[in-house]
C-alpha cells in the first residue's frame, strides 16, 4: 500500500514536472517570437524620406553610363550668348564743358537690336535730377545708330529721347531732347572708364 502511495505521488510530482517544463518552454518560445518581431521593426532613421540628391550617372535616354568626357562635352554643347557691343556702364556727357548728365548701365547680347538698362542722373542737366535712378524705357541698335528713351522725372508723358551715331566701339555721339523741353542739346555717349580697366592695360 505505501509501494502504491509512494508511486501515485511520483507519477504526479513527474507529471507536474513535466507541465513546468512544457509551461516554460513556451514561455521561452513567446519570448523569442516577440524579439524576433521586435528585431524585425525598422525605425526610420535621419535619412529616411529624404529626396535623393545624388546626381544620376547614367544618361536617362540611354542607360548608358556617363564618362568624364561625355560631360565635358556636354558642357561645352551649352550655349554661350557673347555680351554686345553696347554692355557695360555709359557716361552722358553735355558736349558744352563735358557735364555729367547721366550714367548708365546696360545690357546687351551680341547681334541684338535690343537691350536692357538701368540710369543714374547726374547734375549736368539739372541739380532737380541729381541722383535719380531708374529702367531705360528702351535701348535700340540699328547698324551704327543708337536710339534710348527713358523718363528720369515723375510727369508720366514725359520722355528724353538721345538719338546717336557710333564714332567708335567705346564712343556714340548726338543729341538729346525731352517732350516738354524746347531745348536740344549736343551730348557724347562714352564707355566708362574705371581705375582697375586702366591699370589692366
């Protein structure tokens, strides 16, 4: 009888032995599972979504890959607009004791019969204009005549007109008149000369 006894509490001690073992074993395999799939999130980093800013080196049309020589010649396929005669700064001058009347600024690409600038007026004109600045209404090149309107005054229908032939690629000479002026005046249109171009001849 104590033979039986001590059996049926060894099988159930072995049997709950068992059920502990089995009982943390899948604790074991919950837990690993759980670091697996923890291991398995990506946490976006600092470069994550950002835009790729990295330059293709492959030709899109092609697929081909880019040489250093492809892209130097690609380079040097853009096109380069050659500044015209008329870019750079401009002193108006009245011929009559070679008073400043205004400088400008302008720009112009080769072979145009237009351009673009801007003005500075000086008191050679009037002390009432003196330091006034603004856009060159228009700047017209025909062959070897110069014609540029612009308006220094606050009357809107006011306009100075300069109308000019070339002596040489750095002098224009002619005339200037304004709508409510009676006045014409013998102007020079001469490329400003400054200390640093001086000292580079």
């Amino acid at each position: 009888m104590r033979n039986d006894s001590e059996q049926r509490v060894s099988r159930r001690l072995r049997a709950l032995g068992r059920a502990l073992a089995i009982i943390a074993l899948l604790s074991l395999s919950a837990g690993f599972s759980i670091g697996c799939e923890r291991e398995s999130v990506t946490v976006p980093g600092d470069n994550q979504n950002q835009p790729d800013t990295e330059v293709p080196d492959e030709d899109p049309d092609t697929g081909d890959p880019i040489s250093e020589d492809d892209e130097k010649m690609m380079d040097d396929d853009a096109e380069l607009i050659e500044t015209g005669i008329l870019s750079g700064s401009w002193r108006v001058a009245m011929v009559e004791g070679d008073a400043p009347v205004a400088f400008f600024d302008i720009f112009h690409d080769q072979g145009a019969t237009e351009a673009q600038g801007t003005y500075w007026m000086m008191d050679g004109l009037s002390e009432m204009l003196d330091g006034l600045t603004g856009d060159l209404n228009s700047v017209e090149l025909q062959g070897d005549d110069l014609t540029i309107t612009f308006n220094p005054t606050t009357d809107i229908d006011e306009l100075y007109t300069l109308e000019l032939s070339r002596d040489n690629d750095d002098l224009f000479t002619g005339s200037m008149t304004a709508v409510n002026n009676p006045n014409e005046y013998e102007i020079t249109f001469g490329r400003r000369v400054f200390e640093d171009d001086v000292d580079a001849q």
